[in-house]
C-alpha cells in the first residue's frame, strides 16, 4: 500500500510495509514491535533493501532526503563509480580484504603494485585500457623477464577481479593482455655465478647478505627463511613445523658449519626471529625483492645478466646436489618434498656434470 507520508500518517499506519508517494522505494515497514524507515528498489535486476532507521528518531523531510541519496549510490552505475575510484583505493581494498580473511602476509599485493604498476595507482579505474596494459606487460617482459610479468599480471588481474565483486568496474582490462604460458623454469646459478654472488653479497648489508647466502646454503623456501624462529633452531639443523611447510609435513634441514655461524651472528638481534622486521614490531620480515634486484644489478656490473629469482636459487641448491653425485631420494629428502616425483624440476644437471659423466664412459 502506498500513502503520502507524514508523522500522523506514519504514526497510525497498520502492520505491513508501506511506500511512500513522494519517493519511490521509500517504505515504513511496521511490526508489533517496531516501526521503521527503509528502502526497498530493484538494482539492475535485483532487489535490494536497506534499513534507514527508526520513525522516532528521523522526519518524515529528512528521510526522504537520505533515501533518495541512498536510492541514488545504490543504483550508480559501475562506469559512475570507476569515474571516481583509483587503482590504488582498490588495492588498499583488496588488502584490507586479505587481512580479514587472515592472509600472513596482506601487504603483499600493495608491494606487487608499487613495483611493477606505480604509473596507474593514481588513475581512475575507467581511464586504464588494455592497451597500455598490454604495453606495461612487455616492458616488465623486457626488464625482469616473462615470469615476473606474468605475475604481476595476475596480481593485477586480482584487483581487478576485487573492483568488479564490488561493483566498481563492469570489465576487467587486464584480463585481455595475453602474457606467454608458465613453463618449468631452467634457471639456476652455477659454481662461477654463485662465486660472483659471494661477491656482490660482501658489498651488502649484514641481513640480505645473511638472507641469500642461507639460500644457497640450504635450499630452504623464501618464506621459510624470511619467517624462520629461533624456535627451529637446533644445534646444526632447522626444523620447519608442518603449519609453516608447503607439503603440510615436518622439515629438518642440515646446516653446514658456515650457515651455523651465519646464525650465531644473529642470535642477539631479536629474540623470536632470525629476520625480524624493521618496521613492524614482533613481526619478521616479508618484502625482499628489493635485495633480489639490488643483487642482481651488482652481478650484472660483473657480467651476469641472469634474471633469477628467489625460487631459482632453491633450484641452484638442487643442482650443486646432483653435481656431487646426491640421488634423486637424497635431493627430495633436502628440499623437503614429500614425493620424488617432485624433484626432478628441480634437480637439473649442469653441463659440467653431464661432460664428467660421459668422461667416464
């Protein structure tokens, strides 16, 4: 039933629900218990209700101002809203939404986007096309290879993907930027590069010295070393506990004498982790790429323009394994795979070993 509002006419009307002439999908809907304002309208096809208090404490004028205000929002359409949203609110969103879903490290997706999509943060979400997605793509393609754009792809896809679920955007243009299928990587450093690496890492600071050489010491993760407690340190062995490994099992890794100094040199540092933050109290580190690309322009000044990652010096660990002979059960049991069947992508034979071996034959 509709009626023209006013406080006598709301005061007195019968239970049920009641709109009002003046302002369509404004309604009083009264029980024997309450009597209240709200809206009920069709969205784009759907019906959406919204509660706008109770009769008491608003009038009759002021509640038709707020529902056609509210009326207005809710049936903006997503171009109106992308016309007034920036990239970056949506990332701060999306990592807001990370945080409430209990993600360890929610701050992630903010650094992705810094690095590798800082030029767009400021833009309206309606103003970025395809297009200079596509041309960003190749240009990460070009400078960090065509893994780390088609990572940041994807995480770029996700925000947008996070805009769309809110009704901000009604497409997502970086889904139409064709990036090159993943394929195992073959990337890992040999005994020369690793020696240049030795190198670069002595003109560094202590920690992402201390970081990468544990790396090539012990094969470990990145987020197992960057998170590692001094609660997994043994004698000469790091336990990982199975809430903190990949395959959902215990890890014991063995320590050479050299990663165990590289650890009492950082006991007093802080009393829970080996990393800790510099920036968040109680908490360890969790963005290092910014070491990653720093080592790298120091080995490029030495000749290496290898563009490997964190990942890829877990794979040089598996290499150096083979070198010395180590069986395929032996490099599964070192890299903390539950299965062999795992192993092989990464225990890659360098050309030395494959010329010693044919030497012997």
């Amino acid at each position: 039933m509709k009626v023209q509002f006013s406080k006598a006419v709301v005061a007195n009307l019968p239970e049920g629900s009641h709109g009002d002439t003046k302002v369509t999908g404004l309604v009083c809907n009264v029980t024997p218990h309450s009597r209240k304002y709200g809206i009920y309208i069709s969205v784009r096809g759907n019906p959406v209700r919204k509660s706008l208090g109770d009769v008491a404490d608003i009038s009759v004028e002021a509640v038709r101002l707020e529902a056609q205000r509210v009326i207005s929002a809710l049936r903006e359409t997503p171009k109106v809203k992308a016309q007034r949203t920036t990239l970056r609110e949506v990332v701060r969103m999306y990592s807001t939404h990370l945080e409430i879903q209990g993600v360890k490290y929610p701050e992630y997706m903010d650094a992705i986007m810094t690095l590798h999509w800082s030029a767009f943060l400021s833009r309206q979400l309606d103003s970025i096309t395809a297009l200079e997605l596509n041309q960003a793509h190749h240009r990460i393609a070009k400078d960090s290879g065509v893994a780390a754009a088609r990572y940041a792809i994807n995480c770029l896809r996700t925000v947008f993907n996070h805009a769309m679920s809110l009704d901000l955007i009604a497409t997502n243009p970086a889904k139409r930027v064709k990036t090159a299928p993943a394929k195992s990587r073959d990337v890992y450093l040999d005994e020369y590069e690793i020696g240049l690496m030795r190198e670069c890492l002595k003109e560094m600071a202590p920690t992402p010295r201390h970081f990468f050489l544990l790396a090539i010491l012990t094969g470990m993760r990145r987020s197992n070393i960057s998170g590692m407690k001094w609660a997994w340190i043994g004698q000469d062995t790091v336990t990982v506990p199975a809430s903190e490994s990949k395959n959902g099992e215990e890890m014991v890794v063995n320590l050479v004498p050299e990663a165990v100094e590289i650890l009492k040199g950082r006991r007093a540092l802080d009393p829970v982790y080996v990393f800790p933050s510099t920036s968040k109290i109680n908490q360890p580190i969790t963005n290092v790429y910014e070491w990653l690309l720093d080592l790298r322009r120091r080995m490029r000044e030495r000749g290496c323009d290898k563009n490997f990652t964190i990942h890829d010096l877990r794979r040089s660990y598996a290499v150096r394994l083979v070198s010395v002979g180590a069986s395929l059960p032996i490099i599964a049991k070192a890299l903390g795979h539950r299965s062999v069947s795992s192993t092989p992508i990464y225990a890659r034979a360098s050309a030395e070993t494959v010329r010693d071996y044919l030497s012997r034959v």
